[in-house]
C-alpha cells in the first residue's frame, strides 16, 4: 500500500478515538499474555528457552531468546525510557502530561513532562514521534539501549527477534468464529507480544499476526492497532547479547479478522533524539587536578583561569519553576581529572542531570550552608563522589549510576532520597545540636542499587522504602529496628556487607505483618542476625522472601517463615503456582512459649534450640534440616491440615533432615506423609495421630500410631506402639518391578505393641541366585490383640525353596521375613490372602519358633536359636489332601527371661481410642482365634511332597479337557436331534440341556494332576434349512445355535477353585442318504467360550478367560430297515482344535497355552423303532451308541509371571478315549409336532477321561 500522507493523518484521527488494539491469539491464556508485558510469572527478565503453553495444556513454542525486561516501559504502556530523563513515544499522544514505571507499584514516583519535544516533521504526518523530557531522571528502570534501525535492516541474521508491549483496548480471538472479542478498554494493563520476519519499509516496518493452525504463529502472537499508539517494538542484538528499542508504534494497520491484521512500527528517530538531548546539554567541565579546587558559583563554575557555563533555575526548588525554565536547565557532567567541588552558593539544577565521571568531593563554602537540588545525580562505574551537601524539604535527590555517592553531610538533611542504581553510603555528621538524619526518606528502586549504613542516626527504619524491585538495604554492622518494613515486591533486601562487624535486625511489631523480601545474603550470611521481638505475644509477622542469618531469635509471639505464591499481572496468584524460599540460619533460638513456623513451600536450614515450652511447627509443604535441640516440655508439631493449606502446588509433604536431640516430643496432626531422613536422639514421645511417617533413619522416642496411620521407612526405632489398622512398610517410595529391587528394613529395639487390623507389607525378590526381602526386626515382644496381616509382593523369577528336596519347610529354606528375639507366637504374625504367588507357585509363612530357628539365619540381637523366624517358603503340600506337611515336632513356648521383670509399659493412651494393649503371653498354639500358620516339619522325607501351586492353577490346568469335553457332547447332541428326528422335512428345534462330568487325571499328585466336574445346563436350537430328494438319494442340512453356563470345580488340595463359563457355539450338519442305505454325515462347528476364575482365598474376578474352538468330522453309515426297526452302524473320524487367548490373572501369574488339537476315531451305533398308535400318535425309541478313540497327547500350558521371562510348563491331559450310549423317547402328538426326551451317558474307557451324563427334552416343529 502507497504511504500517503493525508490518509495516514486520517488513520491516525482514528487511532486516538478508535479502541480496537491488543489482539490476542485465541488459545494462549490472556493471563500469559499480560505476565509476558509484566516480566511477572515465568516471563522473569533474562529467563531463556520460556515455553509457552496453550489453554488446553499443549505447547504454543519455546521462546528462543532471552526474555527482554520491560521495565523501561512506564506502566501506562505508551511511553519508554530511552534515556536517563527522555522517553520515547508518538506525538499524537497529546493527553498525558506525567508517567509512572513499575506497574503501579507501591512507593512509585511520578515523573512530570517538562517539554514533549516533538518531531518537526509531525505537522506533515511524515514522522509521529517525540521525546519528552522529565523532571528527573528515572530510578525505577534502566534506559532501554537504542539499535539503529539502518542496522536491522542490513544484518538480519544479527537482527531475528521482535517483542513489544503496550495498553491498547485489550481482544483475544474467538476461536470459532477467528474474530477479535472485546475484553477490556485501552490503558487498562499491558500485554505483550512476539513476532519474527517483519516488512522492512522507508522509516518503518510492518508484521502480520498469525494464529493457529499457521506454522507462522507466534506463541505470543499480537496485533496493534489504536490505544497501544506509542508502545515499543524491541529487537533482539544476537551478537551483543542484549535487548534494543527499534522504534515506536503511531499508527493502526489493516486487517478483517482478528489474524491476518498488519501492523505498524515507526523507526527510532535517533537523529532527533540525539539532538535534543544535546540541546539540553552543558559542556562537560574538564577540570585539571592541577588547577586547584572548583567553585560552582551563581554565574559559573570556575577552577583557575578556566570557566564553565551551567543553567538552571533562580527558584528555590525545582518544583515552583515552571515547565519552560526546568527545560532551560541543561544536564551537566564533570568529566576532568577529579577533586574538590565548593558550591559558593545554593544550587537549584532544574531538571539537569548532574554526572560524574570520576572521583570528586562536593562540600559548601564555608559558613554558606549551600544546598543542591536538581534532576539527579549519576555517577560512572568505579567512582566515588563525596556528597558533603544538603538537599531541601520538597525535593528528592535521584540518584543513578553504578558509582558510588557517599552522603557525608551534616546535620538535617530536609530532602528525600529515591536511588536507582549503584551505591549510596550514609554518613551524616551530626551538627553541633546533635540533629543528624542523611534524607527525610529513602526510596529504594529497581533492584540494582544498595544504601549502605555509614554511621548511627543516620535515618529512621519507618522512613525507608523498598519499591519497585526494591535493592539492598546494607546494615554495615550496624543495627536497626522495623515495626513494619515498606515495602512493594521480593526485591526488597536487607543485608549487612560488614564482614567485621554483626548487625542485628530487630523486629517488633504492633500488628501482623508480612515481608516478602529477603533477610541477609548468601555471601554475608554469617554477619547479620535478626531479633524477634513483638510487643505483644500475640504477634505475627510472616517472612516469605527467604533468608541467609547468621542468629534468628524468636522471643514471644509467632513468627511464620513461608515460601509464596507467584505473583502474576493484576495481582494474580494462582494456588498451584508458588514460589519455594530457602531460610539459612545458622542458629535459631525459640524462647519459651514462643513458635516458630516454618509454612507451605518454606526451607528451613539451621541449628534450632527449642527452650523450654517453645513450639516449632511445620505446615505442609515445609522441609526442616540441619539440627534441633528440644528442651523439656518443647514440641516440634506438624500440622498438613488441609484447610490450613493455601497452596495446591505439590503434595502436602513435611520433610525433616534435620537430626533432633533433646528430650522435647514430636507430633504428627492431619492426613499427608512426614518424611524423617535423619537419625534421631531425643527421647520425648513421637506420636503420629493421622496420616504416614516416613522414617529413613532412626528414632530414640517410643512412636505411637493412631488408627489408620502409616509407618514406613527403613527405620530403627526403640518401641512402637500399634492401633487399630495400622500399615507398617520397611520400603518407600513404592517400587514398580522394573527398578532395581533394594531391600529396606524396619527394626524395633524394644516392644511392639498392636491392637486389631495392622498391616506389614513386604516386598520380596527371590531368583534361584538371588534372595531378597525387605524386613521387620523386632528386638523386644511382640505384644498383639490379633495377627499383624503380612502382605507379601514378590518380584523375580522366583525359585524352589526346598532346596534339598526333603518335602519339609526347613528353617535355612526361603526367606526370612520378620525376626522377633523376646515372646512372640506363631500366631503372631498372618499372610494376607493366606498365600504369595509367583508365577504358578503358592508360597507361604512358616514360624520357626525358639529352639527351631537356625542359629546362621539370625539377624535380631543376641545369639542363637532362641528367636522366632517367619519365612516365606514354598507352600509344600502332601499326598492325601493334607495342605501342610505332618508336624511331628511340637512347638516350644518361648522361654521367659526370668532375669528382667521391668513391667511393659502400655501404650501412651489417646483421648479417642482405649485399645487395650495386650500382655505378653507364651504360645501354647492353641488359644489364638486365628488360622493356623503352617508349621515346619523337620521329618518329612519329601517323597510324597510338592510345591503347592495357587487355587487357581487346577482350574487353567483343567480347561483344556473341559471345553473339549463339553464341545464334543454338545456336538453330538446336535447330530442325534437331528438324525433321530429325521422325517425329511423342514423343521426348528429346541433343546434344554442339564449335565454333569466327571474327570479322572492319570498324572497324579505329584505331576499336578486333577479330577474335576462340570456342570453344564443350557439349551440347543436349530432347525433344518435345506432338504432336496429324488428317486435315488437326499441331501439335508440343518444348523444349530447352542448356549450354555459351564461351571468347572478341580477336585485340589492346592486351594477350591472354580470356573464359570459361558458358552455360545454354532454348528451345521450335512447329511447325505442314498437309497441303498449308505449315508454320509459332515459336521461342523465353532464355539466361543467367556470365563471367570474364582477361588475361596481371592473371591471373584481373579481371571477372564477367552477361548475359541472348532471342531468337524465325518461320519459313514449303512441303514438297514428291519420292519419298524432301524439299524445304522457308523464308521468316522474327527477333530477339534482349541485356541486359548493368553492373559494375566489377579495375582500377576501369566498363562500361556498353546493351540490344541484332538483327532479322533469313531464308531457307533443308531437304533430306532417306530409304533403308532390309535389314541396317541406315533411314537419312537432312539439309541445310539458311540466308541471315540482319543488319538491327542497331553496338552500343556505355559504358567509365568508378568515380571519376569521365566515360566513353568505344565501338563493338562486329555479329555480321553470313551463309550458313550444315549436313549430316548419320541412322542408326535401332531403329524408336525414332536416331543422328545432322553438322556447320554459316557463313560472313560482308559484310566483318563470323562464320564458325564447329560439329560435332554425338547421340541420339533415340521413344516
């Protein structure tokens, strides 16, 4: 589009009343878009490789750059620092007369336009632009440097990123219908903006916005239009590593929608700016050090026979000139040799910047008393200015520069002080009436400079302020007090860089108060200590800004120590978004009846001395290290109650790494973990009341856990004391079983004391190379109301236990789980679920009392076999249905230490539970209501003896027989019903099934073989569909749908099981008959089969079974008509085929089996006679007999678990050889009705097999 003139001043009449600006792509949070303007959130400045994310949580791009700091841009969004008292904006913005910087932050100074500078091509609409002086020079931000436009345009490879920020009329797109949708009007809050491969024009570029899908999307992709005129376009120098201004936006652009629209930068007019600053500029004084001292006079500022003009103001104060004789004053830098400045009399600079270039002292004539004022003061890097001159009340000295300016006047200095930058030392004289104070009030801005305490009395804590950014407040190793501290953000610090010298920072309010700043510095942490003394007990002050100490005493009241939440544009804070603060100190002392909080997202790192009374308390999300020394009557409470918990940022951890001596007590209130890393040595009670404990380490407290708590760790403690359902758990974090496995151990050096329902869960590892388990160590009693559950989880390969094959449970086989050296019984401990499986084994808890451990096993204190063992071994079963080996050898009571009578002490008692506590007692194995525990048998010589294999397995091993079984019984009820009934028409037919196997397994007991029935009841419905005949022969074929409910009971010493199956089959006869007699039988069918597992120990559910079968055969027959009667003798062969579906059972067991495949060979027999009669119709007698010669091998099937590549094969069997007879009635009571009934009998004619009987009854109806 041709520029023109007349129709941009148009656009431009248009941009200053018309509000559309600020477009927002629409799927990138408009809170993201203002954080970005804002350097709030995660868009901190200098942050590199920022990743952007969209509303639905996907990602929008990574920000390749630096983030660029927009505090340079006032907190309108219309104007930018570019310059120490210059901003930079568009000559159309008429309206404002002032700017701010720093967001609105509290403690801001308000800077004054004093001329608006404005190009003098403006009136031709060719150059919409001017540079407005202030009144001072800037604090609260840097000037932002300038980029030659020129230079962007010739290096773009140099030149690749573009950001900008401003306060249009705010819109975000619509992502339905892509247009802009009003959200707020202009000047409201900023938002920012990316964008890369702009259009390079004369004195401009433009950028076009893009929104997804477009790969051109920027993560933060923006237009502008009228409302953001003014606001900055920063590029990014890849070479020197810094953020630039290229140039300002004045005008609107062109677009339809809210993508797609065209946008407008304006190059930095430098020339312009170059020459009005200049304009505004003295000469520099180049004094010579050998010319003597230089006197600033009225007229001129002299040094010998040389002379320098300056211009300022005749006023007192800059603030009663008026615009045009501030902007008369010109800015002044000294820039000689350096030495003594004499102000002969008071100087009023305007709004001049005074600048020092090097080392100078600036004092008044004597007896003048001559004060300056003016724009500020800047001193260059490296220089010391000696400022030994009072300012005036009404006036603020602005001080910039990374110099250093010593304040070293005297007396009442009535002026204010706002620093930006560099060092200002405080070293006021008092005058001879004792009056001494630096400033009237100090300002402390922009995160870059330090005041530094230079003597006492030098200004009162109440009159500083930290805005902005805040900075350093250095104590110097002297010390002050706070009643509050004034301050805007987390850059508020106060540190003492004296390394000679303590400072001590008190504080003592009246009423609560929050500082979100920091207290000291990592590099001085050892020269500040901070006092807490309120003037009342009922005090609060919360520190939430971290902190480096080197003491922090607590003498009454509360004090909180806190990380916070992330402070977002708006005053936002999100709860899942905080900030964690870090407190070192490297001794805290709580007085008595005082508290120290230690609060969500808060570190607290020192050497604590609870006094006596004192109260340390730990909310949720807190973590305490170092050391704590609890004195009597102290407490350390942990408190993760949730309505106390503003942050939802994280789980609700405490952690202590802290070691804790003393003999002070600690308390766990509310749901969430504590975790304890530490080895522990006060011995004041440990009482969880709800949720986990964490131990890692040890404690020298008993630890008492309430009802429904969790212990877990590897721990060591003296005596635990054991509510109801109370989890115990040597490991943690839980370990999935791809990790490494490494054991952890609980040990308890005195008693264990349990009431009802308690839990110890126990992770397992055993390979035949390897065995691993985590263990509870009980060095004392155990002392339980009922049986401790012991929950096994096993990983490896897992391997036979009885490892010299002797059939018995002996006390080296296995695992040791749990060692009890003083009273236990055998009862005293219970597996959960009374078995652990891995793979197809069942493994077991077998107690080794006194005298039956093995002495080489023991890992409780002491010696000998005098100690219970409970080992998880191999569940060893006998022949004969027993389900654990014969005990020959009776159980010893443990023997009592008649050497130690110290009572037991009970419990400590909870207010809401009076569990009682058991008393020791010795096991007589018979008085314990509970399961009995399997106990070893030192005598069996195994030759009966095998492994147990988990209730389930009999029930996989018989499914392959099962199917089979009932999938050839239901096929040849099918070819009867339709054979017997044959009248050579078309017909349907219905079926009910009811029947019973019974399985006989040759493998035997020790080959895990077993008998089983099955039930079967379902029904049977089919028809003819096809019946053609001539002279000669038939041809027929009927199909047949069938269902029904199988359940499968093993006959297993192993553990009950059953299966239940629903079974759903099609099948299809074709039948041939020639005349003669000779008939020819096709069968087929295929059956689906949908399974569930259960068992007595797992109930329901414990595995889903698929499996698919076909099956066909063929049949050859003669039919001979004898009179009524029919004889057909019948030759065939056939074949089934079953395909199980592999799958994973509840205990984590893998089952494998392969296809199987049955041929057979058959002959039989059908009979039928036929008899009419008068009164009742016709009727029949069917009887067919069937031989089937099972010509299949033993089946087998893979069992494993899904942990590991290591599996078991085992043998199924066959559903076997058999004879199988069948009679029944017919009875048609109409020429096309018949009813029939009957009933099957099989019986095995090998040692294997299945006899079953099966009853029948049903309907046909002929058509």
């Amino acid at each position: 589009m041709k520029w023109k003139p007349k129709l941009l001043s148009s656009l431009v009449l248009l941009a200053i009343f018309d509000a559309n600006a600020g477009i927002m792509r629409e799927d990138v949070a408009v809170q993201d878009y203002r954080d970005f303007a804002e350097n709030l959130g995660k868009y901190s400045a200098g942050e590199e490789n920022i990743e952007v994310f969209k509303m639905d949580g996907t990602s929008a791009g990574i920000l390749n750059f630096p983030m660029p700091d927009f505090g340079a841009l006032n907190s309108q969004g219309f104007a930018t620092l570019v310059s120490p008292s210059y901003v930079a904006s568009v000559a159309h913005n008429t309206g404002y007369t002032t700017v701010d910087f720093g967001n609105h932050a509290k403690y801001r100074t308000t800077y004054k336009l004093i001329s608006r500078n404005v190009h003098p091509a403006y009136e031709e609409w060719a150059k919409d632009f001017h540079a407005p002086r202030l009144n001072k020079v800037v604090t609260e931000a840097a000037p932002m440097p300038l980029v030659d436009p020129q230079e962007v345009r010739k290096q773009r490879e140099r030149y690749v990123y573009f950001a900008r920020a401003g306060s249009g009329t705010q819109y975000q797109v619509d992502p339905v219908t892509k247009k802009p949708v009003y959200i707020t009007g202009a000047y409201e809050w900023k938002s920012g903006g990316t964008m890369v491969n702009p259009t390079f024009e004369p004195s401009r570029l433009r950028w076009t916005n893009y929104g997804p899908p477009d790969s051109r999307a920027q993560p933060f992709s923006s237009a502008i239009q009228a409302g953001d005129s003014g606001s900055p376009l920063y590029v990014y120098d890849n070479v020197e590593k810094e953020w630039k201004i290229y140039g300002v936006s004045p005008w609107s652009g062109t677009g339809k929608t809210g993508y797609e629209y065209t946008s407008y930068t304006l190059d930095m007019q430098l020339n312009f700016l170059n020459q009005v600053i200049a304009e505004n500029t003295d000469p520099d004084v180049t004094d010579v050090a050998a010319d003597g001292d230089i006197h600033w006079t009225a007229a001129n500022i002299t040094q010998g026979e040389n002379s320098w003009q300056w211009h300022g103001v005749d006023t007192e104060l800059p603030s009663q000139a008026s615009n045009d004789e501030l902007n008369a004053s010109k800015d002044l830098r000294f820039a000689g040799d350096g030495g003594l400045i004499v102000l002969d009399s008071a100087v009023n600079h305007g709004a001049a910047k005074l600048q020092f270039s090097n080392d100078y002292r600036v004092v008044s004539a004597e007896g003048a008393n001559s004060t300056w004022v003016g724009g500020g003061i800047e001193v260059d890097k490296g220089k010391t200015v000696d400022w030994e001159v009072n300012g005036l009340a009404g006036d603020t000295l602005h001080k910039i520069g990374e110099g250093t300016l010593y304040v070293n006047a005297v007396g009442n200095n009535g002026g204010a002080l706002n620093v930006g930058d560099g060092l200002v030392v405080l070293a006021q004289q008092a005058n001879e009436a004792g009056e001494q104070k630096a400033f009237s009030k100090i300002t402390i801005v922009s995160g870059r400079p330090t005041v530094q305490i230079g003597g006492e009395n030098q200004i009162e804590s109440s009159d500083i302020y930290f805005g902005y950014r805040g900075g350093n407040l250095d104590l110097n190793g002297y010390d002050m007090a706070f009643s509050t501290i004034n301050h805007s953000d987390s850059g508020a610090a106060i540190i003492n860089g004296n390394a000679d010298q303590i400072s001590t920072l008190t504080l003592n309010n009246t009423d609560n108060q929050t500082f979100v700043g920091h207290l000291g510095s990592k590099e001085t942490a050892s020269n500040l200590n901070v006092e807490y003394t309120p003037a009342s007990s009922a005090g609060v002050w919360e520190l939430a800004g971290g902190a480096d100490l080197n003491q922090l005493s607590v003498q009454n009241g509360i004090l909180r120590l806190s990380g916070r939440p992330t402070p977002h544009a708006g005053g936002t804070v999100f709860s899942d978004d905080w900030i964690d603060e870090t407190y070192t100190i490297n001794q805290v002392d709580v007085a008595s009846h005082a508290t120290l909080r230690v609060k969500e997202h808060a570190t607290l790192d020192a050497n604590v001395m609870l006094n006596k009374q004192a109260n340390l308390m730990l909310d949720s999300k807190s973590h305490l290290s170092g050391h704590v020394e609890l004195a009597s009557g102290s407490m350390i409470s942990v408190d993760q109650t949730e309505s106390k918990t503003a942050s939802t940022d994280g789980n609700n951890d405490v952690i202590i790494d802290a070691a804790i001596s003393g003999n002070g007590t600690l308390k766990k209130m509310a749901p969430g973990a504590l975790y304890i890393n530490s080895d522990n040595t006060f011995t004041g009670s440990t009482h969880i009341y709800s949720g986990a404990l964490i131990l890692n380490g040890s404690l020298a407290s008993t630890v008492t856990m309430e009802q429904n708590t969790l212990l877990a760790g590897n721990s060591d403690i003296p005596d635990l004391i054991l509510k109801d359902n109370v989890q115990l758990q040597p490991h943690w974090p839980t370990e999935s079983e791809d990790e490494a496995f490494t054991p952890a151990t609980q040990t308890v050096n005195g008693t264990l004391s349990a009431g009802n329902n308690n839990q110890l869960s126990i992770r397992t590892h055993f390979d035949s190379g390897v065995a691993q388990s985590d263990k509870l160590l009980i060095n004392g009693d155990v002392l339980s109301i009922s049986p401790i559950s012991v929950q096994v989880t096993p990983s490896g390969a897992g391997y036979f236990t009885d490892v010299d094959n002797d059939g018995a449970a002996d006390n080296q086989e296995g695992i040791s789980l749990i060692q009890v050296a003083g009273n236990a019984t055998k009862n005293s401990f219970k597996l959960a679920g009374e078995y652990v499986a891995r793979g197809a084994y069942a493994y077991n808890l077998y107690a080794f009392a006194p005298g039956r451990s093995a002495e080489e096993q023991r890992e409780v204190e002491g010696n000998g076999d005098q100690f219970w063992d409970y080992r998880l071994q191999n569940n060893m079963l006998t022949e004969g249905d027993n389900t654990v080996p014969i005990d020959n050898t009776p159980v010893p009571d443990p023997t009592p230490d008649d050497d130690d009578d110290t009572p037991v002490p009970d419990p400590t008692p909870d207010d809401g539970d009076d569990t009682p506590v058991p008393d020791p007692a010795p096991d007589d194995g018979d008085d314990i209501p509970v399961p009995p525990v399997p106990t070893p048998d030192d005598d069996d010589n195994g030759k009966n003896a095998r492994p147990a294999v988990t209730p389930q397995v009999p029930s996989y091993l018989s499914l392959p027989s099962a199917l089979l079984s009932y999938n050839s019984r239901v096929s040849e009820t099918f070819r009867n019903q339709v054979l017997a009934n044959d009248d050579k028409k078309l017909n349907i037919f219905f079926q009910y099934l009811n029947g019973e196997d019974n399985y006989h397994s040759t493998l035997g007991f020790m080959n895990y073989g077993y008998d089983y029935k099955q039930k079967e009841e379902g029904w049977l419905f089919g028809g003819k569909v096809l019946q053609l005949d001539n002279d000669t022969h038939s041809l027929a074929l009927s199909l047949g749908l069938s269902s029904a409910n199988l359940e499968v009971t093993p006959d297993a010493a192993d553990g009950n099981s059953r299966t239940e199956y629903t079974a759903w089959g099609l099948s299809s006869l074709l039948s041939y008959q020639y005349r003669s007699g000779l008939i020819v039988d096709l069968a087929s069918d295929v059956a689906i089969y949908d399974g569930n597992v259960s068992t007595d120990l797992r109930g329901s559910e414990v595995a889903d079974i698929n499996a698919t079968s076909f099956g066909g055969s063929v049949d050859i027959g003669y039919q001979f008509n004898i009179g009524d009667h029919k004889l057909t003798p019948t030759v065939g062969m056939g074949i089934q085929y079953l395909q199980v579906d592999d799958f994973t059972d509840i205990d984590n067991t893998t089952v494998h089996y392969d296809d199987m495949t049955r041929p057979t060979v058959r002959l039989g027999m059908r009979y039928r006679y036929d008899w009419d009669t008068a009164n009742s119709g016709k009727w029949a007698i069917t009887a067919n007999t069937l031989l089937i010669n099972d010509l299949s091998d033993d089946m087998t099937l893979e069992i494993g678990d899904r942990y590991s590549n290591t599996s078991n094969s085992f043998r199924s069997g066959v559903a076997g050889s058999s004879g199988m007879i069948d009679v029944g009635i017919i009875s048609n009571p109409t020429p096309n009705v018949s009813l029939n009934t009957g009933i099957q009998y099989q019986h095995r004619l090998e040692d294997e097999g299945v006899d079953y009987w099966q009853a029948v009854a049903g309907a046909k109806i002929s058509f």
